[in-house]
C-alpha cells in the first residue's frame, strides 16, 4: 500500500521496536495527527481466542467515560407509552410499521437502531438490510430491551458495541484527537476492562495478545499488553 506523505513523516518518530505505555502511545497518536479534520482515535485488540469456535465469541458493549465525541443518531422501534418514553430520552427517530417501511425503501440515516421486544416481529422482517450493515437490534448488546430510556441516553452519551472479527481482533473508537489525554486514557481503560470481563471461559493463554492504537489517518503504536493487563487486575 502507497502511504501519504505526513503517514511516512509520522512513522519515522514511532520506535517500531517499542511497547508504549499507553499513556505514551495516546500522547504520541495526539502529537502525529496532521489531518485537517478530528481524528478518530482508534483501538485495535488482538484477543487469545479462536472466534471459529462458538464458545470463544468475545463481544459486548462498554459505556465510554468520555463519548467518542461523535454525536450517534439513535433510532427507536416502539409503541404505546414507550414511543413517548424514547423521543423524552432523546432518540432521533421513534417509530413502527411505517418506520420500517421507509427502511425497506432505502432509507438508512442512523447509527444505531434500538427495539423493545414487542416490535421484534416488525424489525425481524429488516435483518437482510439491517444485518450486514451492524444495525440490526440484538439482546446481547442490550439493543432490544424494554429499559428504552436508559439506553438511549446511555448510546447517546457514548455506549458502543464491540464484537471480535475472524481474524480474533477487535476494533474500536475511543474519543478524537482533540480529547484531553486523562479523557483518552480513562475510555482507553474502560475498553480494555469490558473486554477483559468479556473473555470467554474456554480461551487458554495470554488473553490480550496484542494492542495498538492510531488516528484516523495515523500509523498504529503499539502497546504493552502484559503491562495494560497486570494493571487492570
């Protein structure tokens, strides 16, 4: 792959030999970012799993500190008394039947849908346009639940979903560039605990294999594993 020229600038001040604290890797990812816009600050976990296997899934939600500093369109699928419920916790769109029709027609201008139980007959219908897309509400991320304003307000303030890919790593937002380092250190910490509760039982070894975190635009610093998981214990 052809890099960029400030990509290859900012390598050239990253020790490729090194395992950053991660304090130092997030200080470094803040000082390299050089796009004109505000960077993602972006976390990458090699897992000790086999995700082949049913019983090494690792996934699950984690409530970031700080946000991701990215405002989420969340959308409702409800009725009666819980319609009112969601738009007062401050779901961008609430609604049923019709609301799924107008997805069958193409329209997708959210970041996370939300149902209540009672609405899963409506919004199974959606699974081949919302399930590829990461969309589709599902009771292990806590997306199809009754407790509709809590967990609007809790996505709305920076809960995100994590799942392990089949190459056993997961990938996830935790704040911009622009976060002060304490607020990117605190989500770092958040992430990395919710993935420690999250380890099956039937993973054997060393659970954090690998980390590294980068900008939008940035090479990826690597850091200590053994030292992130002796201190989370």
């Amino acid at each position: 792959m052809k890099r960029g020229k400030k990509y290859l600038e900012a390598l050239k001040k990253i020790d490729r030999n090194r395992l950053y604290e991660p304090g130092e890797a997030l200080q470094l990812v803040k000082e390299l970012a050089s796009a004109k816009f505000d960077e993602t600050v972006e976390l990458s976990v090699r897992l000790g799993v086999d995700p082949r296997h049913a019983d090494q899934q690792v996934r699950g939600t984690v409530g970031l500190p700080h946000g991701t500093g990215k405002t989420r369109r969340v959308l409702v699928f409800a009725k009666g008394e819980k319609v009112k419920e969601a738009e007062e916790a401050g779901a961008d769109v609430v609604g049923g039947e019709e609301l799924a029709e107008k997805i069958r027609g193409g329209w997708l201008d959210f970041d996370v849908a939300v149902a209540t139980p009672d609405m899963m007959g409506v919004v199974g219908k959606l699974g081949k346009i919302l399930g590829p897309r990461g969309l589709m509400p599902n009771p292990k991320s806590g997306t199809v639940t009754f407790d509709i304003a809590r967990t609007v307000k809790e996505l709305k303030a920076g809960r995100i979903e994590f799942r392990v890919d089949k190459t056993a790593i997961v990938h996830g937002p935790i704040g911009k560039v622009s976060f002060d380092l304490d607020k990117l250190e605190e989500n770092f910490g958040a992430f990395v605990e919710a993935l420690i509760k999250a380890k099956p039982p039937a993973a054997k070894g060393q659970y954090l294999r690998s980390i590294a975190v980068s900008s939008t635009m940035g090479p990826g610093i690597k850091i200590n594993p053994v030292s992130v998981m002796q201190k989370a214990r």
